[in-house]
C-alpha cells in the first residue's frame, strides 16, 4: 500500500502510456486484418480502409466499449491473491500490456496476423504463474484458449469455402453471371446485415445494454438483426440499380461487372465489421489499464472495475494511430498472401468470419477475430483448389499463432520483475 501512495503518480503515467501502446498494436496488427480482405479484394483502396476504420473502429471503441469491464481478463486469474500485494497486480498489469504490446510490434514489423487477445492472455498467464503462483491462473480456461487455435480457423474456413461455393454455383459459373448476381445479391445482403447486426449485438453492444439494465436473449438479438438486414437488403437494391453492365470490362475478365457489384457489399462488411471489432478487442488494451488504475486509486484489488470513458477515448485513439502508421504490413499479408482475393471471395471471407464470431457468441467458445478471419480466407481459397493457397505463408502464420502465448508470458516475466526490481 505504501508503493501504491508513494509512486502512484509515476505508476499512472506508465500505465497510460502502456495502455496506449498496447492499443497501437491492436490497431497495427489486429485491426489491419479486419480490413485486409477489403483491401486485399481491391473493393477498398489502403487510404479509404484506414479512413472507414479510423471512424468505425473509433466509433465502436468509444460508444460500445463497455462502461465497466471485468478488468482481470475474462477469469484467468484470481484476484483475491493479490488481496495483501495489490501492488503486484499494478506490475503484472503493466508488465502485461507492455508485452503484449511488444509482441504486437515485432508481429506487425513482420507482417504476421497474430492474435491480441492470446497476446494479453499470454503475458498474463506468465507473470501470474512464475511471479505469483500456479495456482493463481485459471488453467482450464488457457485450455480452451489452445483448442480455440484449431476450432475457430477451420469453422470459419468451413462457414466461408460453403459460402463462396454457393457464389459460384448461384452466379459465377452460370450463363450470366450479371444477370443472376442482380438477383442474389440481395439475399446475402440480407445475410451481412443480419450476421454483422448480431456480432454488434452480442459482442459490442453487451456492456451497454447490460448497463441500461436492458437484457436481450439470443433470440430477441436474432429478431432485431433481422430487421437491420432487411435494411440493408433494402438499401442494396437500391445502390444496385444505379450499377449497369459494362460490356468493355468484361472483354478480358466475364466477372468485371459482377465484381463491382460485390465491391459495394464490401464496403459496407468492412464498415460494420470495423465497428463491431474495435467495440470487443478495445478491451484487450483497456482491461488491464482499468485494473491498474483502479487498484492505484482504491489502494485494493477489485474484481470489477469502472471504465472511464477518457480510457476508452485513449484506447480508441491508439487503435487509429496503430492502423494508420503501422497497418499496411499485416493488411498485405492478409489480403494478398494466402490468396488471391477478389470483392466476392474477400466478401465470402469477411461473411464467414462474422458468422463464426456470432456462433461463438451464442455457445460460449472463445474465438480470436484474426483466426477467424485467417481461416475464412483460407477456406475461399481452397474453394478454388489447393493450388491457389500460398502454403509456404500459412506455415509461418500457423508457427506465429503457437508461438503468441510463450512469447507474450515469457516477456511478460521479465517485464514484471523490472517493475518488482525498481519500485520494490
């Protein structure tokens, strides 16, 4: 306690710079491959994803972040052992936040799209168990983490090359793909509306309702995605009537004009998806900040935390800043290096990576956006054949992913027994 009031100013400071540059990498790695179909897909330029994604990432951040989070990331410890330390927990925190941070920069300075969430779980896990004690994490839940490696890849890449199959039976190899796209399309506007509407639902907006005290049941969520999708659907055939065939562009390519009308659609998928990504993973930065500074200020450890919006608004800008200096390596590798991604593959991708987010939401299966959306776009690949997978560069994403949580706990340690040698 007496650490807490002689250095808690100095404490605070290091904390909201490490909360920042933990959002930083958020944005540098995880956000960029939340646009790196759009981008990939050429629906998007680099300069317009990181514009929709500095609005909609900030937006999600800010508005749906939550107001009060569960600061000690979702029950991999227990908080009680730091009852008689509480200044433990303030160097476990910053000792976490800076090595996820760490991890984040040294993925992103080589292109890997690596998971923030398994980052931040990974540094916690390491200080906790060789700084506290083994018996302070929670090992069950770091077991389900491990099997969400496998589970959330392939059921994304499943849910996408279905998809992506049914794109082209529907309307690519058809007589005439234009003609039948006018027709389909709206039906999986329908889709992205309702699938994105149901990831903001139950993952982005939870706090906020939770804190309005308004409690949705999954099937309430599903009625009023329902209603957004035909939105959507609705303003779909709209912008679709204002696309007429180009009989020029298709000279070379018979799907020019198909595609431009799957590049509205994706402009719209990586609006929402934006949106619904920085309203989750923010707390990946913030969660930790939160526990720090609370601890400092009550002098004890909580399990719960309030979250002051002024953490979201410094969260929120870290993300846009990773994303907007830093974004452009894991974008590359997620766009153009597992496969070749065109509007309607970059739309089956993002689609299914939304679907899978959703399905974790309502069965309780801890899922990683990046692995989701790596499985995705693997799965539209293989749709087309093994041929057209750059298997060379999936090993070394599948090498990044195992390597995430060692990597995060063990610069955790030694980040946590600096702060330990230094304050006492």
């Amino acid at each position: 306690m007496e650490i807490l009031n002689q250095y808690g100013h100095i404490l605070l400071i290091l904390a909201c710079v490490s909360g920042f540059f933990m959002a930083w990498g958020v944005g540098a790695n995880d956000v960029a491959n939340a646009m790196g179909t759009s981008v990939g897909s050429r629906a998007l330029t680099i300069k317009q994803a990181i514009l929709i994604a500095m609005v909609f990432e900030f937006a999600g951040a800010y508005l749906a972040g939550g107001e009060v989070t569960a600061t000690i990331r979702k029950g991999i410890i227990d908080s009680e052992v730091f009852a008689a330390q509480p200044q433990l927990l303030v160097y476990g925190m910053l000792a976490s936040l800076l090595s996820a941070g760490t991890w984040l920069l040294i993925a992103s300075v080589l292109g890997w799209p690596v998971s923030t969430t398994h980052s931040i779980v990974g540094a916690i896990v390491g200080f906790s168990a060789v700084g506290i004690s083994s018996e302070a994490v929670a090992w069950g839940k770091v077991g389900s983490i491990v099997a969400s490696w496998v589970v959330s890849p392939l059921l994304a890449g499943t849910i996408a090359f279905l998809l992506f199959r049914s794109v082209q039976r529907l309307i690519l190899d058809t007589e005439d793909p234009f003609a039948n796209a006018k027709r389909y399309i709206p039906i999986y506007m329908f889709a992205v509306g309702w699938m994105i509407a149901m990831v903001t639902l139950t993952k982005g907006l939870k706090h906020v309702l939770k804190d309005a005290n308004i409690q949705l049941s999954f099937i309430q969520d599903a009625g009023i995605a329902a209603l957004a999708g035909l939105v959507v659907m609705g303003i779909g055939i709209a912008m679709l009537k204002r696309i007429h065939r180009d009989p020029a562009s298709e000279v070379g390519n018979r799907f020019a004009s198909v595609e431009r009308v799957f590049a509205i659609l994706m402009i719209f998928t990586a609006c929402a998806m934006a949106f619904a990504h920085g309203s989750n993973d923010v707390a990946n930065a913030v969660g930790p900040l939160a526990a720090v500074i609370n601890t400092i200020q009550s002098g004890s450890v909580t399990a719960k935390a309030t979250m002051p919006s002024w953490i979201l608004l410094l969260g929120g800008l870290g993300i846009v800043v990773g994303l907007a200096t830093y974004g452009f390596k894991v974008m590359a590798t997620i766009g153009r290096k597992i496969t070749e991604l065109t509007p309607s593959r970059g739309f089956a991708a993002e689609l299914g990576a939304a679907a899978t987010v959703v399905l974790a939401s309502g069965t309780g299966l801890p899922v990683s956006t990046t692995h989701t959306l790596v499985g995705a776009v693997l799965g539209v690949g293989l749709a087309r054949g093994i041929g057209a997978l750059n298997l060379r560069m999936i090993t070394t994403i599948a090498a990044s992913w195992v390597v995430t949580l060692p990597a995060g706990a063990g610069i955790a340690i030694l980040f946590f027994y600096f702060f330990k040698g230094l304050f006492g």
